[in-house]
C-alpha cells in the first residue's frame, strides 16, 4: 500500500476537524448559521460545527466600556462647550446582536455620541455642573432604550470632563468671588445684630438692677489694675458718693 495515499485522506479529516471543533470560554457565545440561517447560540465549551455548512460569530459578553469622543455642545442657555463621557454596556443576546445591527459596537458609539449632544444641549449650564447625577440617569435611560433592540443592555453613562471656555471660566470665578463676598457680609451683618441683642439685654439687667453697675465697675477697676499703667483715671458713680454728700450736707 502507497503511504502518501493514506496520509493525505488523514492529514484531510484532521484538518475538517480542526475546523469543526471550536472553543469557547465562559465569557463567550457563538452565533451559528448553518447555510446563512440562524440557528441559535452555543457554548461555553466545545461545539461542533458542519464543515463548510456552519458558519460560527463570537460574541462577548462580558462588560464593555467605552469612550464617547468629545463633542461640540451648545446648552440651552447658548454656552459652548466639549464634553465627552464613557458608557458600560453588555449583549445580553447574541442572536440580535448580531442579526439585529451590522456592527453593534460602532453602531452604540454613534448613538451614545447623538444622545449626548442631543441632552446635553437641551439643558443649562448651571443644570449640567450641579446636576450631572441626573444627567447621566437620564442619558443611560434614552441609550438603553434604543439599544434593547439590539440585545444590548446599557448600565451606565458617565459625562467625564466638560471643557468651558476662557471667558466662561473668568466669569464663573468672578460671579463666584462675589458670592463668598456676600456671605461674607452677611455673616458680619448678623454677628452685628447678635452683638446688639446682646447688649440691648444686657442694658435692660443693668436698667433694673443697680447693683449690677456697681459690680460691673469694679470688675472694670480689677482689670485696669492688671494693666502696668502708670496713673490710672477712671470716673467714680454717683452713686458711690451719695453717703459722704449726705453726711457733709448734716455737718
């Protein structure tokens, strides 16, 4: 027996094997078609695919991050800006991902790039700074939506940078060093009135009861005399000198 006739009919099988048996991890899925028709999804593991009948497209379907480029956006209230974000999403099925959209990673990128001109310039700037929370709950909700078609499942949309413009900038942190001056006068102005509240009471303790002047001018007197003064003067109350006037008044 010829040996090259019986090594060609093996090396031959070996070869339709090779490339029926196909693996998959656990994070992937294959999408058969068997004479261009679907017929489902297989794996993980081992499959076997009809040689030159089946056709095998991966998926994955692990998590996929992607960067949204930045974008030209003008807000409600006409400001310019670039803002670029970055969007989490999965195929949660492989058949429509792939029978549904060409390309179904460039086709969410457009759409996250679309969407985010599009909510973003129907918002103001004060709304996009303070409430970019809200933002990103409502551009996960609008991509989500348009891409469920598609088997994919958007779990997160995160604006990452917005770039103001210089002049944006400059009157932000002017209107922003005006509003710490107000505070600021604002705290003053209430300090003055607790101050005056303050002495007002204290006004009123000192109207009523006349012995508290007396202790409160002596206090006065121990503090002076802390003091390294050389000659110290200091009025004396009438009061205090009532009895001696009194007295010479009788002589």
């Amino acid at each position: 027996m010829n040996v090259p006739f019986i090594i060609f009919p093996l090396a031959l099988a070996l070869l339709l094997i090779a490339n029926s048996v196909k693996i998959l991890r656990e994070y992937e899925r294959g999408v058969v078609f068997r004479l261009g028709r679907l017929i489902g999804n297989k794996g993980p593991g081992i499959i076997w695919l009809w040689p030159f009948i089946d056709r095998m497209v991966k998926v994955s379907l692990r998590t996929v991050v992607m960067d949204v480029p930045p974008q030209d956006v003008i807000t409600k209230d006409n400001v310019s800006l670039k803002v670029n974000a970055v969007v989490y999403f999965r195929v949660l099925r492989p058949e429509q991902a792939i029978v549904e959209v060409e390309n179904f990673l460039f086709a969410t990128s457009q759409l996250s790039q679309t969407t985010l001109r599009s909510v973003l310039g129907q918002s103001e700037l004060d709304e996009l700074l303070a409430e970019r929370d809200k933002i990103n709950a409502h551009l996960q909700r609008i991509i989500d939506m348009q891409t469920e078609p598609w088997g994919i499942k958007v779990s997160n949309v995160e604006v990452k940078h917005i770039d103001l413009p210089q002049e944006m900038q400059r009157a932000m942190a002017k209107q922003a060093e005006a509003e710490r001056e107000r505070r600021s006068k604002v705290i003053a102005a209430e300090g003055e009135f607790q101050a005056a509240q303050k002495l007002s009471e204290a006004a009123k303790i000192l109207n009523t009861q006349p012995s508290a002047i007396t202790l409160r001018y002596l206090q006065t007197l121990q503090e002076i005399a802390t003091e390294n003064n050389s000659t110290t003067i200091f009025p004396i109350p009438i009061d205090m000198l009532k009895p001696f006037l009194t007295q010479a008044s009788k002589e």
